[in-house]
C-alpha cells in the first residue's frame, strides 16, 4: 500500500467512525444547492446551525438567534452590552474556515450541529474545505455566497433553513427597502457633491483600501470617492502621510479609534482637509462593525450612517430611529437612548483640538 | 590599507550624502526644487521661505524625520550586525540572533493586540526587545561546562523560537479584519509614518549604544582571535562581550521598536564592509554604520517612490540587497576573516 491509497484509506475509516452523528433523528429536508453550486441535504428544520466565521455568526444570528450554538470569538466588554445575555453567553467555538482555523472538528462534532454554514467569499479553497468537513463530520455544510447584494437571498434562505421563512423573508424585505432608499438618495446626488474620501485603518491610519477591496465595498456603494482608487485595484495596502497630505481628502473615515482619538491633536494631519473641517469620523463597532468588518450584514447600518457623513443634505434625518430599527431587528434588543448617542455621536464634524 | 579605508569611507559619506539630497527631493508629494532650495537656504540663514507651509511641512515634518529615521535604523542595524558578526567570529550572525527581533515582535504585536496608541506600541516593542536578550544573557550564564558562545546562540535560537511561537499565538487571537493585517504590516518593517517623536525617542538610544561599541573597538578585535587568546592579552571576555551585547541590542532594539522588522541589513551589509575594509572592527564599524544608513535611506526612498503604495521595507531589503551582495561576492577576492 503507498503512502496515498493509506492515506485515502485512513479518511474513510475516519469520515466511516463519524458517520453515525449525521444520521441525527431530524426529518430530512432533501437536497438544497448553496452558492457554489454545491447539493447539499439538509434537515426540514436545522435547530442548531453552527457559524463557520464571523460573518456567518452575525447573519445565523439576525435571521435565526435561537438557531446559533455558538460564537467564533467571546465579545469584547465594550460590545457585550448591545446584544442581550443569553446571546451574548454562547460558547465561542472558534472559526472553521477563512485564515486560520480555530475551530477543533472534535468540538464542533460534539456541539451537534444540523447544518454548518460559511459566508463569505467562495472560490475552490472554500469549496474544497467544506466538502472534507463535510465528509469528514457528516455534518451537511453549506457555503453562502457574501456578495452585498446577495444579503437579501442569504437572509431569505437562513430562514428556510430554521424552518422560518416568515422571519427570513421579513429582514429580506427590510435589508432590500434599506439598500434601495439609500441607493435611490445617493443616486440623486451630482458628482460634483461627491466628496475625496479617504478610508483610514491601523495605529497610525496609514493603511488603507485598494479600490474593488471588500473593505471598501460599503464606502464605495455609498459613492464616495475613494482616493486610494487612483492606485488601481486590491486589498489592504499601506501609504505614507506624504500620499494622503497629496490626496488632501475632503473625508476620512477610520476604523480605529485610538488613531481616531489622536489624529486632531496631530500636527503632521492638520493640513489634510478633512482633519481640518472636522470631518474625520470613527465608524462606531458594537456590537459589530458598521463599514468594514466583519463582511457581513453589521453593515447595513453603516450605509446610513456613511449618507449623514458624506451628503447631509441627502440624509438630513436623525439617524437614531434607523439604527435603533436595525439593532432590534437584527441583534434582537434596543439599545439604551446613551448607547444610541455613543453610537452616533462620532458621525458629527468634530473640529480639531 | 589606510589609503583605501580612507577612499572607502570618503566614497560611503559621498553616497549618503547624494542619497540625502535624493531623498529629499522625490516623494508622493509635489514640491518643487525651488521651493526644496529656498527651504534649505531658510533653515541655514533663518530668514523667512515664502514656501506654503503645506510643503514646508511635507519637508521637514514628513519627509525630514523619515530620512533620519532611514540613516538612523540602517546605521544601528549594520553596526550592530557587525559588533555581533565580530563578536560570535561568525559571519551569518544577525542582530537578532539573541532574540531582540523576535522580543520587539512580540511586544508590539501585544501593543497592537491591546490597541494601544503607536508610543506604547513602540515602548513595548523596546522593552520587550531587550528583556528577551537578558533572558537569553541569563540562561546561557546559567548554563556551564560548554563554550560559552555556543550556548549563548543556542539559547538565543531558542527563546527566539518560543518567541515566534508567542506571536503566531497572538496572530490567532487577533481579530483578522483589524489587527492581523496591522500585525503582518509590522512583521514587515517600513517607515511610513515616521515622525519627529519617533526620532527623538530612537536616536538616543541609538547613540547610547554606539559610543561603547566605538571605545571598545580594539578589545573587540582581541575578542575575535578567540577567549584564550583574549585573556592571555589581559582582555576581560566576559565583560566586554556583556557591553558588546548590551549595546548592539539597545541599538537593534530602538531601531526595531520604530520600523518594525527590517532584516538583511543586520546580516549583509557588515560583509560588504568587510569586503572593503578587512575585519578591523576599528574600521569595519563606522563603515558599517554609514553603508547600512545609505542603504536603508536608498531603500526607503524606492520603497516610499516606485509604488504610489508603500512597499514592506523588509521585502525590498532583501529584493535589493541580495543580487548587489552576489555581484559584490563574485568581483571581491577579499578574504573573509
């Protein structure tokens, strides 16, 4: 026997030991085909559906609350309190897939899960994952696609998935009605009214998004220019200050707030335009990022919230009613009215110090 | 011999100087030569430069103290690259070879974990560099009864390997949207956001290391005809190599703390240094001290100019220096020790 054929052999004997936990007493829904063209058979009803990444945890959470057995990562003491205790206190069971892989197959087996599903990005790496966890586990994984327009489609079909479409197809509509508004709005806005924006992340705010990279894609759908476009096409890339004292952004939008809270003191940035009007804004992180991070419904507040920053007359309304909408729809508790002011208190122009 | 020592380090100190003048005068932001003149000629005479003060910022504030960020951190590296070469009587020692690189990492990989403003971060990534040199300093004197150096690399391999293993370990912990990103960025190395204070907290500790290295030149040079030898010429061994250690590391451990990882530096340039000038440390570490300062500097400046993006200093060291140190290798029959 060569080393290949032992090593197919030692699979099957592995995927044959744990197949026992796939034949659970759930009725079987028969075959659904996920977004990368994959049939995967799935329960009528998955009662407990295990989020591969933090993207998926976010949208299983939305959609089907009761459903999540888990989180990838424990909340951070700052982001606890905008999600209600006995969500907040699920395990966290690590991640299965995207860089790295914290989650043990073991553990994830004995949380007994109907269904495992990854959102994200899809291409044969993916793919080629969640078939050998599949196999592996027995366990039915279903990849969906991340896409921003796809969000809808993902919310209809967790909801079909946890044998609720009603409740799927009610945060379908509401994250359609949501996009559309917003779209139509800044459709509206002329070119010229468009203001340079220059999307600042890192201890120093000098890394930055290529255009086309998904960190960009909620600043781009929200039709600001993004300086950094200029560069061409790509992820995450580093530039220096004397790049974006060139740029003189009229905008800049951080993710970081302890660059955030220094960069008014900054001599070196008072030249930049946007440092010196004021418009530098943190975009606000709990429970879940609101522009970048994690990739996955989290940021549908954040496109309100980017229309108040880059077109005030477009969106002259106050945006608590719509962020307290969107936390009680989608992470099931309102927030406080002072952590509503937290929340939005850094879309405001703030002049430097 | 002293002639071309005396050509050799006439023609570094002319290359760092055009290097100077070249990095002063190309980046990302347009600013004219006149304006770069009537700026030079301002700080010399103190009268008035009529330049907007957005370029005269881009020159002294952001193009200024990254230039001597770059001579400051290529000099620290190559010179203490070349204490440590002399030291360890071993050509492919590094600067971090007593674990300073894999301690910074670790302490500002920790600062970056915690989010804490870029000074913490730098201050961990120093402090955290020179205790994993005594912790190595520490075990190899604990260890007896093998060759001193010998253990003292070893031990240096090890607590360097554990080291990583702290970062890989923080890499998994750290959020993969946020930090890693910012983490891989600094494993990287670059002077992108090098300001005046960077300057003023590296630089002394910087000199701080240096001038020891300098007043101990000769006993160096004992030192590297091996430990009997050494103390038969009345050269205390012990001693001099824990101020040879100590200060080559406040050296690497500054120069790390502000630029992230920049490797190679340590590494190479001491041997084109001593392909120029022979292995007397006398000459081999100020020679050492400027060549890495032009290289970095000349580094940088493609680094901050041939992408509109910043390009990792530790990628473009090794892109730029590997084929110039083959070509150095194969024209020079100077001989090694």
């Amino acid at each position: 026997m060569n080393r290949r054929r032992f090593a197919a052999a030692a699979a099957t004997l592995v995927a044959a030991s744990a197949l026992p936990r796939a034949a659970s007493a759930q009725a079987v829904r028969g075959e659904v085909v996920d977004d990368a063209g994959r049939k995967v058979r799935v329960p009528a009803r998955a009662a407990r559906i295990f989020a591969s990444g933090p993207p998926a945890s976010i949208l299983v959470f939305a959609v089907a609350p009761d459903a999540l057995i888990g989180w990838t990562t424990p909340f951070r003491p700052a982001e606890r309190p905008y999600v209600a205790p006995k969500y907040a206190d699920l395990p966290a069971l690590g991640r299965l897939t995207g860089r790295g892989n914290t989650a043990n197959v073991e553990v994830v087996i004995a949380a007994k899960p109907d269904v495992i599903v990854d959102y994200g990005a899809i291409n044969d790496t993916y793919v080629s994952l969640a078939d050998r966890v599949q196999q592996q586990t027995g366990i039915p994984y279903l990849l969906l696609d991340g896409a921003f327009d796809r969000i809808s489609a993902s919310l209809r079909t967790i909801g079909a998935l946890a044998g609720d479409e009603a409740r799927g197809e009610d945060l379908a509509t509401y994250a359609r009605a949501t996009v559309d508004d917003v779209t139509q709005r800044v459709a509206r806005v002329p070119a010229a009214k468009r203001p340079r924006l220059y999307y600042a992340r890192g201890p120093r705010g000098l890394d930055t998004g290529l255009a086309g990279s998904i960190n960009m894609e909620v600043i781009d759908r929200m039709g600001a220019t993004n300086v950094a476009a200029s560069m061409g096409r790509g992820g995450l890339v580093q530039v220096s200050l004397e790049q974006v004292l060139a740029w003189n952004p009229e905008v800049i939008v951080t993710t970081d707030p302890t660059w955030f809270a220094s960069v008014r003191r900054d001599p070196l940035w008072r030249p930049v335009a946007a440092v010196a009007s004021g418009r530098v804004h943190l975009a606000p992180a709990e429970p879940f990022g609101w522009i970048d991070f994690p990739p996955s419904i989290n940021r549908l507040v954040g496109l309100r919230w980017l229309g108040r920053i880059l077109y005030p007359d477009a969106f002259p309304e106050d945006l608590r009613p719509a962020v307290r909408e969107f936390y009680t729809r989608c992470y099931h508790q309102a927030p406080t009215e002072a952590q509503l002011a937290t929340l939005i208190a850094t879309a405001e122009r703030t002049p430097p110090a | 011999m002293t002639a071309r020592t005396a050509w050799v380090t006439l023609g570094a100190v002319a290359a760092l100087v055009v290097a100077v003048a070249l990095a002063f005068s190309v980046g990302r932001y347009p600013v004219a030569p006149g304006d770069l003149a009537a700026l030079a000629w301002s700080k010399l005479t103190g009268a008035p430069s009529g330049v907007a003060p957005t370029v005269e910022a881009i020159v002294w504030s952001v193009r200024g103290p990254r230039i001597g960020a770059a001579l400051a951190i290529g000099a620290a590296l190559a010179a203490a690259g070349a204490a440590y070469q002399s030291l360890f009587r071993n050509p492919l020692v590094s600067p971090d070879i007593l674990g300073v690189s894999g301690g910074a990492a670790v302490g500002a990989v920790l600062g970056i974990f915690f989010a804490l403003p870029i000074l913490a971060i730098q201050g961990l990534a120093f402090a955290f560099g020179l205790v994993a040199v005594a912790l190595v300093y520490l075990i190899a004197t604990a260890v007896r009864g093998h060759d001193p150096l010998l253990v003292l690399v070893l031990a240096g391999v090890l607590v360097g390997a554990l080291l990583g293993a702290c970062v890989a370990l923080l890499k998994v912990l750290a959020d993969p949207y946020n930090q890693l990103p910012v983490i891989t960025f600094w494993l990287l190395g670059s002077l992108a956001g090098a300001a005046p204070v960077d300057l003023a907290s590296a630089l002394p500790a910087i000199a701080v290391g240096f001038f020891p290295l300098w007043l101990l030149r000769w006993r160096v040079n004992l030192l590297s005809l091996g430990d009997e030898e050494a103390r038969a010429m009345g050269v205390e061994t012990t001693r001099v190599r824990v101020a040879v250690i100590a200060s080559a590391t406040l050296m690497t451990a500054a120069a790390v703390s502000i630029a992230g990882i920049v490797g190679w530096i340590g590494l190479v340039i001491p041997h084109f240094a001593r392909l120029a000038v022979g292995p007397d440390f006398g000459r081999l570490l100020p020679v050492s001290a400027v060549l890495g300062a032009a290289f970095l500097l000349l580094v940088d400046t493609l680094a901050r100019t041939a992408a509109r993006i910043e390009v990792p200093l530790g990628v473009l060291t090794a892109f730029v220096g590997t084929p110039l140190f083959l070509w150095q290798l194969v024209r020079s029959r100077r001989s090694w020790q």
